[in-house]
C-alpha cells in the first residue's frame, strides 16, 4: 500500500526498559541491527499496527508495554534504487513513518523471537537510547536521529535512579526463553558488543 508520493506507510518502534536502554535487535542471519519497525495494513491505524508488529517481531503483547509518546507526523526516508526490486521501480520511493515510544512493564524473558515461522531477528540486547547513527544504513540516520530527538522529550529519569547494572555491554541473546531448569540461557558474548569498534561496521537492513 502506497501513498500517491510512492511511500509506504509504516511504523517503527523504540522500546525502552526501566534504564532508559532501548531494544536493539539483530536481523535473521545478518551482521545488522535495528529497531522493529514494519508496515500498516490497509484499514489498520497507526497503533494498532504497532502492536502487530511489536508481537509478531518480538512477541510482546498490548500488555506488555506502555506508549509513552509517539511522533508528531510522519517522517520520511527514500530508499535507493538499487534497495528497490526491479518491477516497483518508479512507483516506490521509500517509507513513511510513525515512531512509538515505548516502555516495557514485562520481564526479559517474555521476549520471543520465534512467535512467528518467519522471524525477523536472531538476537537482541539493551542499548543506551542514543544509539550510534554510523552503525545504522545511511539512508535511515536522519529518520533515526529525529525519531529519537522528538521521542526524546518523553525520557523520564530511570526507575532505579541510572545505578542499575550496565547489561546492554554484554547481553546478546538468540533464544531469550527460559529454560526447563528455570533459568535463561544466553548464547555466547558476540564480538559486536559494546562500543568496540567493529560495531560502527553493523548497518541496518534496508527495508522491512
């Protein structure tokens, strides 16, 4: 479903913990990260759509979450022609966006990455909210940037007053269940963790 400019509605979703961390996934079988985000089915709002996506990429539900804002209008990013398959060429631009904000009132390990047969992220982990606008594809950051500046009024002091543990350093997650001993089992640390400096080489997907 386009707009008559060629772009496609959609809706892209910043979610927080109780430290002001964001949600930060990687793509199925990619060395790319990003925020979930995806398209508004014809007859859907904006929010309803949201919480669509937010299950099937992540498996939270309604309850799980609490909107703390959302972007005033759309924000606009055109995709490159060579992003763009071949026979739409001409009529799709790109996206057009409405951000939510986000805050989660479930635990960790409600996170389901497998809810649907086709996944959109293997792994995932807590990110501080100013995310490093180098490891997002080119076309994206200015959307990014202001996405995150006008969600950015909305920020509240963290919960635990910014003494908590510092886990987005370390958490990289592919199966964030729980085991049937009761306790989660995180695959091995990536490389990509961090501010190292590999992570300015992850770039987002381009389209979704």
């Amino acid at each position: 479903m386009l707009d008559r400019e060629g772009f496609r509605p959609n809706v892209g979703i910043i979610l927080l913990n109780a430290n002001n961390e964001v949600w930060w996934g990687k793509r199925v079988r990619e060395h790319s990260w990003q925020f979930p985000q995806g398209g508004i089915k014809y007859g859907e709002t904006p929010e309803q759509a949201m919480y669509r996506e937010l299950e099937e990429e992540i498996g939270l539900r309604q309850e799980h979450v609490k909107i703390v804002g959302r972007t005033r209008d759309w924000l606009r990013y055109e995709v490159p022609d060579h992003f763009i398959k071949r026979e739409i060429r001409g009529h799709y631009r790109g996206q057009k966006q409405i951000w939510f904000l986000l805050r989660m009132i479930a635990r960790d390990n409600d996170v389901n990455l497998r809810l649907t047969d086709h996944p959109e992220f293997d792994a995932w982990r807590w990110h501080d909210y100013w995310v490093p606008l180098d490891v997002v594809i080119e076309f994206k950051r200015d959307v990014y940037q202001r996405a995150l500046q006008e969600l950015s009024r909305f920020l509240t002091n963290p919960a635990n007053g910014g003494h908590g543990e510092r886990r987005h350093s370390a958490r990289y997650l592919r199966q964030p269940r729980t085991s049937s001993a009761g306790s989660a089992k995180p695959a091995p640390k990536a490389p990509l963790a961090g501010s190292e400096p590999q992570l300015a080489q992850l770039i987002l997907a381009p389209e979704k």
